[in-house]
C-alpha cells in the first residue's frame, strides 16, 4: 500500500458508523424532490430540503428547463470567459440585478464557487478580511485562499466585529464577509448593525444570501432587502440550488466590482457555464416567486406553527426564528441513531455533526418548504417528540 492509501486508511469513522447501523448520508432518493418522497420504495417526509419555496418539482420550472434544452442543448462546453456566455446567462444576469437591487450580476457555476471566487479575489496582501465564526463552508474556503489578513469575529457579536475593525489600518480595504441566514442554526446576521459599523470604519461588506432569499424580503428578496438595507450592502451573494429550485449561482454588486472579478475570479474563468436548463429555471423562479407571495406568506405559517410545536415539546432550538430549525442533540452518537429512527418512522432530516458544527452542538436539521401541509408538519412533530421521548431529551 502506497503512503497515501496507507494514512487515509487510517480514517474509519464512516465504516464504523455502518457497522452500527446509523450511517446516515447519501441516502438514495427514487423520486422528485416534494414533501414526501420515495426512500427505498418506501414514503418519506421530506424534511431536509432548502427549496425554502417548494418550487423544484414545479411543472412550470420543468417546462422552463426543457424548451431551454431544446434551444440551446444539455450545457455550454466552456466557461463564460470564453465560449460558455449565452444570451439567456445574460438575460439572467439583468433579471437579478433588477430583482435584488443592484447595478450588474454575475453568473457562477455553483454556489459555492461564487463564495471561493469573490472572497479569495477581491482583497490584497494588505487588506482585512472580517468573517463570522459561523460563516460557510464557502466563505471559509474563499478566505483561506486569500492572501489577505484574516479576523475572525465571534457570531453576531458586533462587540467583537467592532474590535477587529479597530485593528485594521484605516486605509487599507476591510472586507466583511457575512451570512444573511446562518444555514446550520437558522439564526440571523444583525446587519442593520453591521452596516452601521462598516460605514463608521469605511469597511465594505458581503452577505450571503442562500438561505434568505425566497424566504425573506418583498418577493422573497431576502435579508437585504428585509432590513431596508440593500443599497449600504456592497455585495450580495445567492444561490440557485435552494429557492431557486435550480444549480448555480449569483453576485450582484456594482459594475466596478464585477468588472475586476469577470477578469480575476479564477471558479468563473476557469469552470464552464451553467447549463441552460438551470439557466432558465431559475429565471422561471424569479417570476413565480414575485408573482406568488402566498407561498412566503405558507412557509412563514409553518415555521411559525413548527417553531411554537418544537418549543411546546421541550426541545432545545437555540435562536433561529426561520425556517431552519436546529434540533440541539449535543452528541454525535445520538445524532445519527435519532436521524436513523427518524427515518424509521417516515421523517428525513439531517443530521449536523462537527466540523460543520462544533463537536458539543451537533443537532438535527429540520427544515420546511412552502408547499409542506401544516398535517404533515403536525405528523413530523409527533414522531420527533415520539423519538426524543425514547433517548430522554425532551419530558
């Protein structure tokens, strides 16, 4: 055995996991993406999807996806750099710039590439990254990429971001780099705050909107636009895997920013297009959810009725006041057996375990979408209370 296969065989935590029978990803889906979906020819309650808007088996997504197909083919062999820029990226382009708010947009790949290329590519040798602790995986990796000084803030403490500002050199670029809706624990960034502090220190912020747009804002335009302060907010980062009900993703920004990044952003230059099907997907989402704001106005209802069920039933949620709600385990061992049993009784989570989370907050992740019915929210709540019952964490 070569050196390498010799050290990685060394990790076993995944065929131990097995062994016990409580190995719970990649678990193989045999149907569209609802609230209830096929699992080993059985239904399931789906409760670990981020199509906060339930829009990823919308037949009129799906029509979107297939008149592009026809037109323009199955993908774009090519980055937009070079060959991989269609007309309809472009008409994207300008649909979000008008929907978030700002002056131009550019198209990633994914998500997480728009994270990894603008967060390592904006800042030089001299300037400040400030991140929140409890920032993305993305983010975390943009920045590790970065040539420039690094501050970590402690999550959204503005105590803390403010006495990392004061270390900066007042003239060189302090970026801060932000999520609108903390993915993992649902809570919320303080950025009427953090705007207040990025304009008394001349800082320059970035806020990840993956998980806030579709769920917050006028027309689900998320957490910017939720606190009235889209226009103090330099960039703004989205996904299109999630409310979108599609694959890639978006920063919008002004055209000064975009025009250095569409030159310097290496996961732009150098990864190919996305497809037209997720193309105009997304671009059928934009206008479904603005023209349906009866689907915002449901998941709020359900989140609502979720939150007060899961409270009622002794559970410990820590501060989301969104539609991802932390289940608190605080043990990793619990974590994937509960997951499992869960699964049992027909409801899938997810489970969270270190390092997306701290080894003593592990917790299932129990999100919801638009289009679940407060019966099968109600049913969920009965076989989580059921399960926690069983391994004493709740009375």
């Amino acid at each position: 055995m070569k050196l390498l296969q010799a050290k990685l065989s060394k990790y076993t935590i995944p065929q131990e996991a097995k062994a016990a029978g409580i190995y719970p990803y990649f678990r193989a889906i045999s149907s569209e993406q609802d609230p209830e979906v096929i699992i080993n020819g059985q239904k399931v309650l789906m409760f670990g999807s981020n199509c906060y808007t339930g829009l990823v088996n919308d037949p009129r997504i799906k029509e979107a996806a297939i008149e592009a197909t026809k037109k323009y083919g199955t993908g774009c062999a090519g980055s937009p750099f070079l060959n991989g820029t269609l007309d309809l990226h472009k008409q994207l382009e300008a649909r979000i710039a008008e929907y978030i708010g700002k002056e131009d947009v550019m198209i990633y790949s994914t998500g997480f590439g728009v994270n990894l290329g603008v967060v390592s590519t904006l800042t030089g040798r001299e300037d400040y990254i400030l991140w929140d602790e409890q920032d993305h995986a993305s983010i975390i990796e943009g920045r590790r990429l970065s040539f420039s000084q690094q501050l970590k803030y402690r999550h959204n403490d503005m105590e803390s971001l403010e006495k990392q500002l004061q270390r900066c050199e007042p003239d060189k670029v302090k970026l801060i780099v932000t999520d609108g809706v903390f993915s993992m624990e649902g809570d919320v960034a303080n950025l009427p705050e953090i705007v207040r502090l990025a304009k008394k220190y001349d800082a320059t912020v970035m806020v990840d909107e993956a998980h806030g747009i579709g769920v917050f804002g006028e027309g689900g335009r998320g957490t910017c636009n939720h606190f009235g302060v889209t226009d103090d907010v330099d960039l703004v980062m989205g996904t299109f895997s999630k409310s979108f009900a599609s694959l890639g993703g978006f920063i919008a920004t002004d055209k000064e920013i975009t025009n250095y990044l569409r030159h310097h952003s290496r996961s732009y230059i150098f990864t190919a297009s996305i497809t037209p099907a997720s193309t105009a997907a997304a671009l059928k989402a934009i206008d479904i959810m603005i023209a349906e704001p009866e689907r915002q106005e449901n998941l709020w209802k359900l989140t609502n009725f979720a939150l007060e069920g899961f409270r009622n039933m002794g559970c410990e949620i820590g501060n989301t006041s969104t539609p991802i709600i932390p289940l608190f385990i605080r043990d990793n061992f619990k974590t994937f057996s509960i997951t499992r049993d869960l699964l049992n009784e027909g409801i899938f989570v997810n489970p969270v375990v270190s390092p997306a989370v701290a080894p003593q907050d592990t917790l299932i992740r129990f999100s919801l979408m638009a289009t679940h019915s407060k019966e099968q929210v109600e049913t969920a709540l009965e076989k989580i209370q059921k399960v926690f019952r069983a391994y004493d964490l709740i009375p």
